[in-house]
C-alpha cells in the first residue's frame, strides 16, 4: 500500500522534513513502503545553512537536480585571514549553491510524488516504542507506524527521548544571511579564518569561530560558525564578513536574516534503538572540519529507508536494524573520523605557522589539493586525505614557520 491515510498504522513514520527525512521518506514510499512524515513547520521555510550541495551529495540523490533550484555551481574557493586571500581555481565544477527552502521544498515533493504522506505543521510530542509498534502523539494527532525514522536535527525532543540528551559541549553554532551584491560575486566559495590563532598547537577537538561567502545569483549566503563564542562575537564576525563583502562585491539595502542554528560536532554512538533509527543531523553526522553535513544526511536517510525496506519487505526481523548502524560506521562515520584526526592540525595550524606562507604551500601540494578535490566531487574521502596528509606535514609544517 502507497498511499496512506492519517489514522491508519504506516509502515514507516519519518520525524522532521530537511534532507535527511525528506530522502528517507522518498526511498520508503518508492520501495513499496506505506509511509508518513510529519514536519513541524510549514514548506518552504527559512533555514540557517550555507546552501552549498557538495559534488559528493549530488551522488547521493537518486534523482536529477533540476537546474531551477541551482544558484550557482561551485568551481573555486578562497581563504581569506585578514588582508590575505588566496583563491584556489577548480578545472570543473565541484558542487552547487543552493537556497535551502527550494532544494528542501524539492526533495519533500519527490517524496509525496512517490506516495510518501507529507503532514506540515505537525510536530513530534512523545514516542513511545511498544511490542509491535511505535505510537506517536503529534500535533496532527495520533499516529503509529512499524519503525520510526527520526530526522529533527541535534536538537530535537525525539532522539533525546530515544538514546539520550546530545551533549552541547559537542555543538557549535551557525549564524547565516542572504545579501543582495551590487556586483556578481562570481563562482568561488570564500572561507574566512577568523578565531583560529593559538600561541600553541591544541588537540582539543573543537570548531574555531570562522566564516563564509556562497555565491548566489544575485548576491551571497554570508555567515559563521564556532563553538564556544558568545552572540556578540558572532554577530560582530558576521559584521566583519559584511563589510568584506561590501568591499568586494558592493550591497543593496536589505537582506534575509536566516537566523541561527546549532551544529553537531560528534557522531552519536547509537544510531538505533528498538524500531527507530537516527539520520543525519540528528545522529551527529557532520564533518568537524568543514561543518558540510549534507552528504551524510543524504546518505543517513537512504541508509535508513533500505534497512527499513529489508525489514518490513523481506521480513528480517528488528534486530536486522543493527545493520543501519554498520553501514553508517563503515562509511560516514569512518569518514568522520578520518577528518576529526585532521581537524586540530587543520583548525589550529595556522595559529602555530605563518598562515599566508601555509596556504601558499598548500597550494603547491598539487597531491593534497586533487584529494581535496576529489571529496568534493565524492571520488575521494576524509580517509584518504588522511593518508595522504601524514607523509607530507611535517614539510608542510615547517616549510611554513615564520
């Protein structure tokens, strides 16, 4: 059965309607699950997100992105620390800027095209997990469902709920807004390095106030993001990165205040408990380097889907959602880790060394920049750079001590 009536007990209820649920539900409703998903605002709605859709999460749709929703492609990206900028060019495009309200109102009308139930202003209450079923109280009433798929982001009540409170001090947090340039920002992302000066180099695992520019049409996202920093500090970093590109691109009067939002920065140990699993944001999977948690929230949710397919369809029994769980270990999760061990030297290096002089020899580290690349185009991962990095830091290192 496709097409599901409220009331009735779905095979599959999806928590929460960004990427991540929206492809989970997508993939349940086409592989011949009864399936429902409850959002609890109305799409489109604003989200606080860079916008960027990486070459590797292109892969991971299981369908074409239309142009329409394209902002912008992605064929170059720039480091900016101060008065320097070194701009990096790609041969070919890496990726897409996207506006997330069209590219989430997008995924949510390909699931409801492939039968999935699409419930708005319908927000998640209380779970409860019972011998055959999982009972949920929302907004939009009562409903039940043989496994439950949560897709709220790290902050939302039901994976709390299920496998516990996610830890803040794991969480960084993102500020973003939409500028109208006077002039065309071109093609290139910028990173500006703002809070990552140390006297010493520090293994803390943690995300150093830094900002960004995605290029729009006819203007740019403009943000930031750090742990552990106070609203005014970011508001005053977002101000510096504003008048950056004031200076650079020119702006017209007015923008879209996209607001703040939290960020994951560590997996969660459990993805699954009894008849539910855990995707994306939700589940902690976002790259502690680069904050980018699209691809994963893509692949978390198909992930998801296919279990839910082989336990519902082929009658593999719930311990069979373990499985879940070893597929996002032996991927993102190994990716994660890959770029969690980067991350201190990558973070906090340029505090140690010279940083014009780092990312001048980085650049000429034509080995490291086709790696860098090639996760971008999803032809690579994190675990890869890794090995790749260890045999060339120490020169890299010290060839950029000042």
């Amino acid at each position: 059965m496709i097409q599901g009536n409220q009331g009735s007990m779905y095979d599959v209820v999806v928590s929460g309607g960004g990427p991540a649920g929206a492809i989970a539900a997508y993939e349940c409703a086409r592989l011949g699950l009864d399936t429902v998903l409850l959002e609890k605002d109305v799409i489109p709605r604003k989200k606080c997100c860079a916008g960027g859709l990486l070459g590797r999460a292109v892969r991971s749709l299981p369908f074409e992105l239309p142009a329409s929703i394209v902002q912008k492609e992605i064929k170059g990206f720039a480091i900016e620390f101060g008065s320097y900028r070194k701009e990096f060019d790609f041969p070919n495009a890496v990726g897409y800027v996207l506006r997330r309200d069209d590219f989430d109102s997008y995924i949510i009308g390909k699931a409801r095209g492939a039968g999935a139930l699409i419930l708005q202003n319908a927000r998640t209450l209380h779970v409860e997990e019972v011998s055959d079923h999982v009972k949920l109280d929302s907004t939009a009433g009562r409903i039940d469902g043989r496994l439950l798929i949560v897709a709220e982001g790290v902050t939302g009540s039901t994976a709390r709920f299920l496998v516990g409170q996610y830890p803040r001090t794991s969480m960084a947090v993102g500020r973003a807004v939409n500028v109208t340039t006077e002039r065309d920002p071109g093609d290139k992302i910028a990173i500006h390095l703002v809070d990552t000066p140390t006297k010493r180099l520090r293994m803390k695992k943690d995300f150093p106030l830094n900002g960004w520019m995605f290029p729009h049409r006819r203007g740019a996202n403009i943000g930031v993001v750090g742990s552990g920093v106070s609203k005014n500090r970011i508001e005053a970093t977002l101000s510096m990165i504003r008048e950056k590109v004031r200076e650079r691109y020119g702006l017209m009067e007015g923008e879209e205040d996209l607001m703040a939002h939290p960020l994951p920065l560590v997996a969660r140990k459990v993805l699954h408990t009894r008849r539910s699993m855990i995707v994306g944001d939700a589940a902690g999977l976002v790259n502690p380097i680069t904050g980018e948690g699209m691809s994963y929230a893509l692949a978390s949710g198909r992930m998801a889907a296919h279990t839910a397919a082989e336990v519902i369809n082929e009658e593999k029994g719930l311990e069979h959602l373990a499985v879940y769980d070893s597929r996002c270990k032996t991927s993102i999760i190994r990716d994660i880790k890959a770029a969690m061990f980067l991350s201190p030297f990558l973070h906090r290096i340029v505090g140690v060394v010279d940083t014009r002089r780092f990312f001048d020899n980085f650049h000429r580290e034509g080995v490291l920049v086709r790696v860098c690349l090639d996760i971008a185009r999803g032809e690579e991962d994190w675990h890869s750079l890794l090995i790749k990095t260890i045999p060339r830091f120490p020169r890299l290192f010290f060839s950029s001590l000042g």
